[in-house]
C-alpha cells in the first residue's frame, strides 16, 4: 500500500472520528494537542486503524503514535500489500 493511499484513509478516519475537515489534518499535527483528540478518541482511532488496515496495534506502539506522520510511518512499516 502507497504512503499516498495510506495517510489519505488515515486523514478520513481522523476527519470523521474529530468531525474535521481532511484538509486541517497535517501530518507534523498532535493528535492530541493539535487536533484534540481525547483518551476516549486516540483509543477509538487505534481501533478503526486495526480494522481499516487489518493490523493489531499494541499498547505500546499506540503510545507512541502522537502526530499523523506517526501514525502513517508506522502503518507503512506494518501493513502488509
């Protein structure tokens, strides 16, 4: 899968689970501090990337995704074509 592709499913899960626009979703953009996700909404955000993407995202991992470039590096190191 093409980063192109990727970060543009990842930007539409965001837009709909923040009620953003995909437009003010950048990848140097906090999921929290940036955008405002709460606990509540990085946890339902791991969970629709899981099912999207068809990966299991650990605990660990999912602490460390804190930007949209996070998120989309680590799916393009993880998700199989």
């Amino acid at each position: 899968m093409t980063e192109e592709i990727i970060t543009r499913k990842v930007k539409t899960i965001l837009s709909a689970l923040l009620r953003l626009e995909p437009e003010e979703i950048e990848p140097e953009c906090e999921l929290s501090a940036d955008l405002g996700a709460d606990s509540l909404e990085l946890t339902e955000f791991v969970m629709a990337l899981e099912e999207e993407f068809e990966v299991d995202i650990s605990d660990e991992d999912a602490e460390d995704i804190l930007t949209v470039q996070d998120t989309i590096t680590w799916l393009m190191d993880n998700v199989d074509d």
